[in-house]
C-alpha cells in the first residue's frame, strides 16, 4: 500500500467493492444468458420427447457438428437442460435468482434436491455463504436442507425472544449436527470430543453455519466466588449475541436444560455488552429424548435449542464413503480463505 492515510484506503475500498460487484453482475449476466438458454433448449427437447431413445445421441452429434468449437452439448448436458426446464417455470430463473450460481451448481443440484423448494433453498444458501460446486455437493451429502428446515427443532425462542430474533436464530439450528471428522474411540468422553472439535475449529464452524465465531473452549464465567465453565462458547453476528454450547456424550436430561439456563444468566449479567442481545445456549446431546426436552424447555426464561449430534463412526456406511475426507475439507476451507 502506497499510501497509508484514512481518506485514501476510504477511497481505496469503495474503488475495490465496485470492481468486486461489477465482476460478480459481468458473472451474473453470463450465468443468466446460459440459463435461458438450456431452459430453452430443455423445453425443445421436453416438446419433442416421443422421438426415441436415439434423440439425445443424434441431437448432440448435430449441434457439435453445426458448432465444432463451442462445449457443454454432450448427451448428458442435454438431459440435465431437459431436467431444468421440468423443474422450473423460465420465469422462475429471474424471480429465484438462480442465475447468481453456476450451471456446474445447478447440475449438482439436479442431482441431489429432492424438491422444488430444496433446490431453491440450497442455491440461496450457495449465493449467501459463496459456496463452491464441492461445498455444494458436501452440502447435499449431509442433507442439510432436511436438518436445518425440515426437522422440528427442540427450542423455546418463540417464548423468551422478540420475533425477528427468534426466526433468525431457529434458521441456524440443525438437528442433527454432523462432525463427521471426529471418530469416536473406545473411553471417549465429553472432553475429548470437545477437544477434537476444538482442534478441527474450521470444520466446527463450518457446520454450525454463517456467523459463527470461536470465542473459546471451557470459556470461565466467575459467579459468587465460584468459577463454572461453558464447554464452548461462540459469537453470531448474524444474531449478535454469544452462543454457548453443552456437549453432552450421554441422553438429555431435565438437569442439563437448568445449568444451561444458569449459564446464559451469567453471560448476559457478566459478559454481554449493551449493544448485544441476548445470549443463546445449545445443548448438543447423541439422543435428544424428545418429550423429556420439551418438559424441560417448557418454563426456562432463557433461549435454548437442544440438537443430536453425530461423529464419523454414527454415519451410515454408504456416507461415509460418499462423504469428502477431513483432509478434502480443510483443503476446501483453506483453498477459499486464500481466493478471499
């Protein structure tokens, strides 16, 4: 940097978001022309699909032979312009914003949405959070649309929070979480999971979701001469508020959702700053026990979720195969923090 005063990295800045945003509306504007047009042509070949099963192979060889140098006309491109125009309306790639992800996104999630409303979700979710086609696909792996939508959520927000952050704060719930990069072993106790997710912090957060950030593991809260401690606590942007969390190896039980109640009165009385809200805790058990949480969440005065959570070894066998490695996920993570 040349020069290194206020008035000038100002300026500096507005100069670079304006270049950033013409670059992604220059994105946009290319992915929007394709879109209509394999919408178009998947409309074409719907209109015309009694022809055969030797229609796709002659229509690919056709159109490659009248444009030899152009790509994206394979037989298995074509199916998927035929798949697109079957799921949407041409005027739903305007009013979803589907062209702010690329077709290499919309075929994976062709592939894998199971609804309308899911695939709508997921590509919201990839222009918010900037998800590449593998984050993408990972997301889909895990099902997270089912998870974070789908799923009831065991929360009593509706009751202790004002309305807009309480819908905020239930759209970052999952149910269950998934860290699929600690592997349960014989002994494993609370801590050492804790440790595990402390000492893999990019994929933690990366599962909780947007705005999360570390603050720090067995975080002290000092109360009548007596110190207690919060397995992991957090800060949400998108809430502003602090984010504690319980990790609990066993079921819930009634007891967990008190000393959680405790711990957020401490947090807000000792901690939190006037220009935070208030603070939310998530209790994260291997068995919610349902019934028992809803009792329990039931007269709390503070926000609590209460999720399952699963480890590699808990995933079914076939996703545990599909799913990318810890290693293949660090390198995702990293890869997008150094193109930031």
């Amino acid at each position: 940097m040349l020069i290194n005063n206020d008035e000038y990295l100002e300026l500096f800045h507005k100069i670079i978001d304006c270049i950033k945003t013409s670059q992604y509306k220059v994105v946009v504007d290319a992915n929007l022309t394709l879109l209509h047009r394999n919408w178009r042509i998947g409309t074409f070949i719907n209109e015309n699909n009694n022809w055969g099963t030797k229609f796709l192979d002659n229509l690919s060889k056709d159109i490659k032979s009248e444009f030899p140098d152009s790509t994206g006309y394979s037989v298995r491109n074509l199916r998927d312009m035929k798949k697109f125009a079957s799921i949407f309306e041409e005027d739903d790639i305007d009013e979803y914003g589907l062209a702010g992800i690329t077709w290499y996104h919309h075929k994976a999630l062709m592939g894998k949405a199971k609804t309308k409303e899911a695939y709508i979700w997921y590509a919201e979710k990839t222009i918010q959070n900037g998800w590449s086609h593998n984050t993408l696909k990972m997301q889909l792996d895990y099902d997270l649309y089912s998870r974070q939508v789908e799923t009831p959520k065991l929360q009593n927000f509706n009751g202790v929070l004002p309305s807009e952050q309480s819908e905020l704060a239930l759209q970052t719930m999952k149910d269950p979480y998934i860290f699929d990069f600690v592997r349960f072993r014989e002994g494993m106790i609370e801590r050492d999971i804790e440790s595990e997710l402390v000492a893999n912090v990019r994929k933690l957060l990366l599962e909780l979701g947007t705005g999360f950030a570390f603050v720090g593991e067995q975080y002290e809260l000092n109360v009548g001469e007596r110190d207690f401690y919060i397995d992991l606590l957090f800060y949400n942007f998108k809430l502003h508020c602090f984010v504690a969390v319980d990790l609990k190896t066993g079921e819930f039980t009634p007891e967990m959702a008190g000393k959680m109640n405790f711990y957020l009165s401490a947090l807000d009385n000792e901690v939190k700053s006037e220009l935070d809200n208030p603070s939310v805790g998530l209790i994260l058990c291997k068995n919610e026990n349902r019934l028992v949480a809803e009792y329990a969440l039931k007269d709390m005065t503070k926000p609590i979720g209460v999720s399952e959570y699963k480890l590699f070894d808990d995933l079914p066998n076939e996703l545990q195969e599909a799913l990318p490695t810890a290693e293949d996920i660090e390198a995702r993570i990293i890869k997008k923090y150094e193109c930031e």
